[in-house]
C-alpha cells in the first residue's frame, strides 16, 4: 500500500472502528443528566447488540435492527429506571448489575442461536446498506476526505445524533429542565417539572441510544459471533468518555476520536511502521497491550486535569449525579 | 356568610411513621394578611406548609383555597392552585442563571430557548419591583440576592399565596428590613403570606396574625396588636421562661489564645481571612459577627489546625500552634465543635452510637488495639444524665436523636476533655428556645470555670447578651471589637456590611493585641 494510502486508511478506521463510543458516550450522557450514573453502558450495548442484529437481520432490515437495538437499549434503561427512580436501588450496584445481566442475555441469546444453528448471517443487501457513502466534494480532499468523509450510515446518525443532543441540552427547554433535574431534582420538582417522568424518558432514551452503538459494533464484526463479546469493553471506555467530554454530547466527537487514535493504533500500528520505517519504525515495537491501557491511562489523566481546574459552574457534571431523589425525604 | 379565606386548612394531620408531626391543626390566611406561623423547632410548622406546597400529602383533613375544597397532590397542583413557597434551604440551580431558574417553570413559553428570555425575566422582575442581573449565576449570587431570586420566581409563576420558610436566618438586619419592606408591599397588592419564624421580634414587626404550634398541635391563632412576646413564649413553649441570658463576670485570665496578622485562603484560593488580629483571655466569651460565608469557617477550621495558614501566628499560652496537627492541637486543651448547617455534617458520626461518638475523641487513650467501650459509655452516660440528652439510651443513633439533643452530644463530647479554649460556630443553630437556653447554660457555665470561648453565632441579639465582646467580621477583615453590653444591634448590622469600620478607632493602640500579651520578645521580632 502506498503511503498516503496508509495514512488515508489510518484515518478511515479512526472513524470507523470507534463510532460506537459515541453512541454510548452520548447515551451515557444523556442518562447522566438527569443524575443518574448508568454503569450498565457495556451490558446495555450488548443488548442493543444481539437483538438489534438478529431482528435486523432476520427482517433483512437496516432500519429495523436500528429500531429493535434502540427498543431493546430503552427497555434494558426502562429495568434501570425502574430500579432506580421508583424503587430507589443504589445506582452503582444496579448499573453493575445489568452490565453483568446485559453480557449474560447476550451469550445466552447468541449460543443458544448458533448451537441450533439458527445464527442469522448478513445478507448482502444489507452488507451494501453498511456500506461507505462519499459525501461529494469533501470526499475528494486529498489524505483526510477519504478518511473522514466516505462512512456507512451509522457513522452519520452517529453524529447526527451527538450534535442534535448537544443542542437539545443547550438550547430547548426540555433540555434546560433535564439539566435542572441533575443539578438539584428538589428544585426542579418545587417548580412543578415531572421528575419522575423526565428522569423515566431520559434514561430509556439514552440507553437506547447506546443499544445502537451495539448494533454498529455487531455489524463491523460482520456478525461473527465468538467467545468474545462485541461490545469488548467499548461500555466502559463510554463511560470514562463522558469525563473526558465533561458531558457535552459535542466534545464526545472530538473525545471519540482522541480515544479513538489510541484505540486504531494499536490494530494499524505495524502497517504504519511498514509503510514509514524511518520515523514510525518503532511502533512495531510497541506491545499491543499498551494500546489496549491507553484509553484508560488519558482517563486518569484527565479525571487528574478535570480535577484540579474545576472551577464551579465550568464542569459538566451534574450535581445530583448518582444520587436518588425522593421528594418526602426529611 | 363567613369570611372567605384565601387559603384555609382543616384538621390536618400528618405522620412519619410513628412520628406525629402534624395532629388536628387548623390554619387560615386571608388576601392582603401577613400571618405568623410560630413554633419551635420540631413543632411541625416546615411539615404543615409542605403539605400546602404539594412535598407532602395530609393522612387527613382538608385544604380549602378560595373557599372550594382541593387536593394537592404535587409542586405542579401546589403551582397550579397559586402557592408559592420560599423554602429555607433555597431551591435554586447553582449553576443555572437566575433567567433560567425561572424560565424552567414557565409553562406558557416555547420548547426553544432564546436569548430574549433574560430580558423577559428582567421585566417581570421590574414589574414586581425588584432589580436583578438575569445573567447572573446563583453560585455568584449572596443569599439575599438568592432569596430575591427565590421571590421572583414564586410571583412569576403567578403565586397568590407566599410562603416563606424562616426567611430572615440568614439575613442581616438591614436586609431583613429590606425583605420585611417587600413583604409588606406585596400584602399591598393584595398576596396573602405565611412567613415561618421562631423569632418573635420578627412576629411582632410584621405580622398581621399570629398561628401558634407546639409540638405538632394547634395551640392558636392570635390578633398580633393584642398579644404581646411574653406572650407568645408561653403559648409556644408551654410554660412560663425567663427571656434573660445570663451573663456572669468572670476574673479574666491572661490571654490563652492570640492570633497576629492571620492570613487564611478558602477553598477557592480566594483571601478568607485577612490579617486579623484578636485573642482570647480565659473566662471571657468572644463572639464572631459575620454575614454568611465572611471567613468564620476558614478561622475556625484553622484554629482547629484543618486549614493550612498562609501567613500570621497563633499562639497558645505563649507557645504557637501554627502548623501543629489537629490532635497535637486537641492535646493542648482547644477544642472545637462546629455545627454546619446540616447539623450533622462535621463532628459527629449519625449513624453511630451516641457511645461510639464519645470513643471517637478518645479512643487513642485505650490500651492497646481493641476499644474500651465500657468508658465510652460510661462518658456516653454522663454527657446525657449532665447535659439532660434526651435519648432512649446511650446506644441510639446519634441521627435519630432531635438537633437539639444532636448538638448536646457534640458539646458534651468537647466539654468532657475539659479544654481551656473552646471554639463554638453556631452551636444553637436551628435549636428552639429551651435548647438554645440549655446549650448558653453549659458554655456559661465552662466560663466560670475559667475556659476562653469563640462563639460564632448569628442571632445578634443572643450574641449582644451572652458574649463580653463581639468582634465583627467582614470579607474576612475584622470591622472592629465591641464589648456587647454597650453596642447595638444597628452598629454590629453596618459593621457586618462593612459600612462602618472601627478597627482604626484607637490608633495609639494596635488592634486585637493584648497588653498583656504572652508573645515572646523573640516572637514580636519575628514578626
């Protein structure tokens, strides 16, 4: 391969492997603020994962994965929410608890498929709807359009659905109450916002929004179901993103995309050597295993920087977070 | 036909448990009426207003507004129905302008957020008569501008009705004169208003009729202009008691504790203390004046030896402290007991035993690893048979005892190491009378034993009467001391705003340093 080649395929997986970080990212963001911790991302994935591709699948059905993933994420946040907000569960317990749960649906759903030799596998049209599509004219940059601007359409919605939740946050009143309910639920609720019920919405909607990342991830593998699950830690790297991206759905791009480099070098780094031995030799040399740590060495690191410059009113998150809220508590 | 009520409760009872918070009460306020609702702490007056403005249901008993029967079943109906309530412990998003703490209760307004709702809240402020920075961010905010805020909002969403939850606790004397002027208008304008207080100076200032609660019942609902505060006391306490607080005069040591050019940042960096000077002498209690946030718990925690100093001395009886751990500073005879607006948050463990809190002063004394719980509860036992802590038995939790048996404890626990110097930040905070009156008989009492104490307080008038001098601190710099017998409530007020200085008042003679100061020569020449 030639070099340009090299750098414009380095850029390409960049996108295309990492997406489903952001759609857990922004999900968990979501989830967080309304002030609740959901560290059930990774079993949440799964769950959008397995459905999401056996129902899309067996519909033949790009759409109908992406609803069913979404349905299956918003039912597993509805178990959360459930938990949590009626029944007052601690929250870190219950996020633990369906991660565990979620992965176990999932092997359960999936060896259960391929032992009666049931297991869907993807038929070409939808292979093609997975496809990349070129965005005209910035495509055809030079090194990055390739690289940034030909993806599937999940990679699109992806976006898509980071920046209408950055806005949907900042500037509609629904976001401004949901914001108000992370920050202090007892003064939402005196001025008559539904807690309860805004709490109920966003949690189902972040989590189905992550149950979609989990279909993207069970699509790139091709639907290849081995004894490792798809998702394969990416829940957990969501939930340091949201950190990172001090709970802005927007700089979960950007944040994606900085793990995201880590992440790709780790699958790209012998070809990046090969292709430029004089000043990227090394990476050859760098064990694969530190690639795997980068991720969440950046999250120390930044937890440490977030820390230290947080300033009231600059960080993102919200106050309440992780905390119950019942209204006759004395 | 009879008088039409603007809100009227019948018969309302409400229980938490085996508690009865509320038994029977009957309350009624007209339109154009300040009405008093009085009573001690843990009288059930905060339950009975909650249940007006939809955090709590009645058990039984019925509300009527307007003359017609209703239920409110949430904040939303509490809204809906014109009530407003300004609670005690403010419910404002911090980090929220205080445009969009108001914005987000708005019904009638469209999904999208625009830049022209600032201006929006700023006329509804102005039609209210109130002047606000819509910008503004409530972590930028002093507490009255937030209980400002706190009104605007409740009048924007159209309230008729206002609540108001001990508003005056955190307020200065001008700004309360200022909330009282508001109120008064707003009764003008036809608003009925239930302000909750236990302080009857207040109730005699402003309200129109006063309600009295005791202990969860209905006792009554007086004329304010026939009734007087002896009055009021009975009804409220159940039982004559004498309003005087002792003061008795104690042969004054040399000072025990001297403090020179201190210097101490808060949390945020920013100076909290600024080059204060002061000492205590045995046998004199000094109280500490200061709006909200003035510094007080930077020099507490200092003292105390939980806060790095930046720059100054504090000496002990002629030795420094400055930079001496906590417990080597405890060993010296200082004790401190703080009691943060939550009561339980510093000193005290709530979930463990009233033993187990005792221990955990002195559980370095026990030998060896294991714990002597046989003299905790032996120390337990005293605290509450000396201090008459009323608790089912020395093993309760210390969360399930009532604030006032709470801070008994905590004083009793920092009493019973028999220190000489005892810091004191608002050890009556949220007591009712009795308490308040048990817990200035106990430090009284460690005066005449010759003990230095710093009593940070908040009531002005408590503090006129209990301390020798007040010293008055604003942003962290000391406004001038006063003896307490000879100031006024009005001097302490201008000096707690910083509009009146008197710390160069007597120039010849440097500011809070002793005569008989027990600095060293060699000290003095360090410094």
């Amino acid at each position: 391969m030639d070099k340009v080649g090299v750098i414009t395929s380095f850029i390409h997986n960049i996108v295309l492997l990492n997406i489903p970080l952001l759609y857990g990212t922004v999900g968990e963001i979501v989830v967080e603020k309304s002030g609740s911790l959901n560290l059930g991302v990774e079993g949440t994935m799964a769950v959008g994962a397995i459905f999401g591709y056996i129902c899309g699948c067996f519909a033949d059905s790009m759409v109908v994965g992406i609803l069913t993933a979404f349905i299956a994420g918003a039912l597993f946040g509805l178990l959360f929410a459930a938990l949590t907000v009626s029944l007052q569960a601690n929250q870190n317990i219950t996020g633990l608890t369906l991660t565990t749960f979620g992965l176990g649906i999932y092997f359960f759903v999936g060896n259960g498929l391929r032992a009666s030799g049931n297991w869907p596998t993807i038929s070409e049209s939808l292979k093609d709807g997975f496809s990349d599509i070129s965005i005209p004219l910035l495509s055809d940059i030079p090194i990055i359009g390739n690289g940034l601007f030909s993806h599937n359409v999940l990679v699109y919605l992806g976006i898509a659905i980071a920046i209408f939740m950055w806005w949907y946050l900042k500037h509609t009143k629904f976001g401004l109450r949901l914001r108000a309910i992370g920050e202090n639920p007892a003064a939402a609720d005196s001025v008559g916002i539904n807690v309860k019920r805004s709490k109920y919405l966003h949690i189902c909607l972040g989590c189905g929004i992550m149950g979609i990342g989990g279909y993207y991830m069970g699509l790139n593998m091709s639907g290849s179901f081995n004894a490792s699950c798809w998702i394969n830690g990416y829940g957990w790297i969501a939930v340091a993103l949201v950190i990172f991206a001090n709970w802005s759905p927007s700089v979960a791009i950007i944040g994606t995309f900085v793990f995201g480099f880590f992440n790709t070098l780790r699958v790209a780094g012998g070809s990046l050597a090969l292709a430029f031995p004089d000043f990227l030799g090394w990476l050859a040399d760098v064990p694969t295993q530190l690639y795997q740590a980068l991720p969440f060495i950046i999250t120390a690191i930044v937890l440490v920087v977030t820390s230290i410059k947080n300033k009231r009113g600059r960080s993102g998150l919200p106050a309440a977070l992780g905390l119950n809220y019942f209204r006759e508590e004395r | 036909m009879a008088e039409q009520y603007a809100i009227e409760m019948r018969n309302i009872t409400k229980t938490f448990g085996s508690v009865v918070a509320n038994s029977g009460i009957n309350l009624a306020v007209k339109q154009g009426e300040i009405l008093a609702l009085l009573g001690e702490n843990g009288s059930g007056k905060t339950t009975l207003m909650n249940m007006l403005s939809g955090i709590y249901k009645p058990d039984s008993g019925s509300i009527f507004i307007d003359g017609k029967e209703v239920s409110i079943d949430s904040p939303e109906d509490s809204k809906k129905y014109g009530i407003g309530m300004v609670h005690q412990h403010f419910k404002l998003v911090e980090v929220f302008s205080a445009a969009d703490n108001i914005w987000m209760g708005q019904d009638k307004t469209g999904p999208i957020l625009k830049k022209n709702r600032f201006k929006y809240v700023e006329d509804i402020a102005h039609k209210f008569g109130f002047d606000i920075d819509p910008k503004k961010k409530v972590y930028n905010m002093a507490v009255s501008e937030k209980q400002t805020l706190e009104i605007i909002k409740v009048l924007s969403y159209g309230a008729k009705t206002i609540i108001l939850d001990e508003p005056t606790a955190v307020l200065t004397v001008q700004e309360i004169e200022k909330l009282f002027g508001v109120l008064r208008r707003m009764k003008e304008e036809g608003h009925a208003i239930i302000i909750i207080t236990h302080k009857l100076n207040e109730v005699m200032e402003i309200s129109d009729r006063v309600a009295i609660l005791r202990k969860g019942e209905y006792i009554t609902t007086v004329n304010t202009a026939e009734t007087n505060e002896q009055e009021l006391t009975e009804w409220m306490v159940g039982r004559k008691i004498d309003l005087n607080i002792d003061r008795p005069i104690v042969e004054k040591t040399r000072p025990l504790l001297e403090v020179r050019d201190l210097v101490i940042r808060n949390d945020e960096g920013s100076v909290a203390i600024d080059n204060v000077n002061f000492y205590i002498r045995g046998g004199e209690i000094l109280g500490v004046a200061g709006i909200a946030g003035c510094g007080q718990k930077e020099l507490c925690e200092a003292i105390a030896g939980l806060r790095p100093i930046e720059k100054g001395q504090m000496i002990h009886k002629g030795d420094n402290i400055v930079g001496l751990s906590p417990k080597a500073i405890l060993e010296k005879g200082i004790s401190m007991s703080f009691i943060p607006e939550d009561r339980l948050g510093m000193g005290l463990a709530p979930s463990m035993s009233i033993t187990e809190n005792m221990l955990l002063k002195n559980y370095r004394d026990g030998r060896g690893p294991l714990v002597d719980r046989k003299r905790g509860r032996a120390d337990a036992e005293q605290v509450i048979k000396e201090l008459e802590v009323v608790t089912p038995s020395s093993e309760t939790p210390v969360r399930r005892l009532s604030g006032g048996n709470v801070q008994k404890v905590l004083l009793g626990r920092e009493i019973k190491a028999g220190p000489n110097v005892i810091v004191t930040a608002y050890p009556v905070r949220g007591l009712d009378i009795n308490s308040s009156y048990a817990i200035y008989n106990i430090l009284n009492k460690q005066k005449l034993d010759g003990v230095g104490i710093l009593f940070v307080g908040e009531d002005l008038d408590v503090m006129m009467a209990l301390c020798d001098k007040i010293m008055v601190l604003c942003h962290g710099k000391v406004m001038g001391v006063v003896h307490a017998h000879k100031t006024t409530k009005e001097e302490l007020g201008l000096m707690m705003t910083g509009v009146l200085d008197l710390s160069e008042k007597h120039e010849d003679k440097p500011a809070g340093i002793a005569k008989d100061s027990l600095f060293e020569s060699n000290n003095r020449e360090e410094a």
